[in-house]
C-alpha cells in the first residue's frame, strides 16, 4: 500500500488531468487516483493512505457543499480541499464555513495551480488572498491620519501634534476619534501597537528621527 494517496475527485477529464499531471510533478511517489462522483468517492473508502481529496464543487450527484460533509465523513482523517470554477468571494467563504481545508480556482495558470497543491500537501490551508486576508485597517488611514499616529508613536500628546502639524488641537481630537473607530482600538496605546505592528516601520523607536520643535 502506498505511503500517500491524493483523490481527484473531479468529472471534467481536462481539469482532472491538469491536477494529476501538477500533483505527479511534484512527488512522483505519490498514488493519485481519479474518481468522477461522490458515489465512486464513498465506495473507495476506507483507504488509510488518503491524506488529500481534491473536490469539484459541481459533480454528477451533487452540486454545492455537501460534497464537503460526505468526503470527510467517508475519510475523516484527510484534509479535503475544493477545486472550483466557482471561485467568488462569497462561495469561498461558504466553503471555508463548511470546514473544507482549503480552496484552489480552476482559473488559476498550471504555475500557480502547482503551487497551491503543494501548499496542500505540506499541511498548509490554502484560500484565495482576497478572502484569507482582509484590507488591513491601517491602510484605511489618510495622509493626515497617519501623520497622526507617527507622532502618537514617539509619544507626542494632542498639543504638541498640534503645534507640529501646524493644525489645532481640536482638529487632532477628531482625527484621533476617527483613527480609533478605523483601527478598533480604544485608546492611543492600542492604536499605536496596531499601526506599528502593521506598517513594521523602525523610524518611529526610540533610535529612529525625531520631529523637530521650534
């Protein structure tokens, strides 16, 4: 019996193909087997060497999530990654909710396909960018407010930013009121941790540039 199994489980020939050909390339010891339904997935169980099933959302005798279910039910021990067409944001998220491990577009090129599946098999959860890693609420900041937190950063308070800005210090009140509701923070030491984390910036530490007072 092989070490490592990976299922395709995929009834579109061509697309099934690309992901054999991408999986063999990359560990040519791997046992990769094809299954076009869920019916041939059922029956192919139990099988202690599968550790990956790769699942087109759209199969003969299913459409949707309840592939999801029905291939860890039959192999709980193997991570089961979706490979779909259907690759909005909103079924993503759908699938990620029915704890799929991960998911791969079809649309991606072979290069980026093959990266993804060996992502997989080294254990990693593969979801597309756009769902996996939301907008940092530190790039929502303007210009003005990120002077802001620069000074918060080297320990200013509301009149010294004030005098350095060259604005009045119930202006700095107001940008210090929208930063904590853009960065969801409820004080100045929380907005500075977040902003510094984020941005991973050295110059505003205790050896980076100082502002200069007149």
């Amino acid at each position: 019996m092989p070490e490592r199994t990976i299922l395709v489980v995929d009834d579109h020939p061509l697309c099934a193909a690309a992901i054999i050909q991408a999986l063999e390339t990359l560990d040519p010891g791997l046992a990769v087997r094809h299954l076009a339904s869920l019916r041939d997935l059922e029956q192919s169980a139990p099988d202690p060497s599968v550790s990956l099933i790769l699942l087109d959302l759209k199969l003969p005798d299913a459409t949707g999530m309840q592939g999801i279910g029905l291939a860890k039910s039959a192999y709980p021990t193997a991570s089961v990654c979706v490979v779909s067409g259907q690759s909005d944001a909103g079924t993503v998220r759908q699938v990620i909710a029915h704890e799929a491990d991960g998911f791969i577009p079809k649309s991606l090129s072979y290069a980026d396909l093959s990266e993804s599946l060996e992502r997989m098999l080294q254990g990693e959860r593969v979801v597309p960018r756009c769902v996996a890693e939301p907008a940092e609420p530190v790039a929502h900041l303007s210009p003005a407010e990120s002077r802001i937190m620069k000074c918060l950063c080297l320990g200013l308070q509301n009149k010294q930013i004030a005098y350095e800005l060259g604005i009045s210090e119930s202006t700095v009140k107001s940008h210090l009121a929208h930063i904590f509701a853009k960065l969801r923070v409820q004080n100045r030491s929380q907005a500075i941790v977040v902003f510094t984390r984020r941005t991973n910036d050295d110059s505003f530490t205790d050896d980076g540039p100082r502002l200069a007072f007149g």
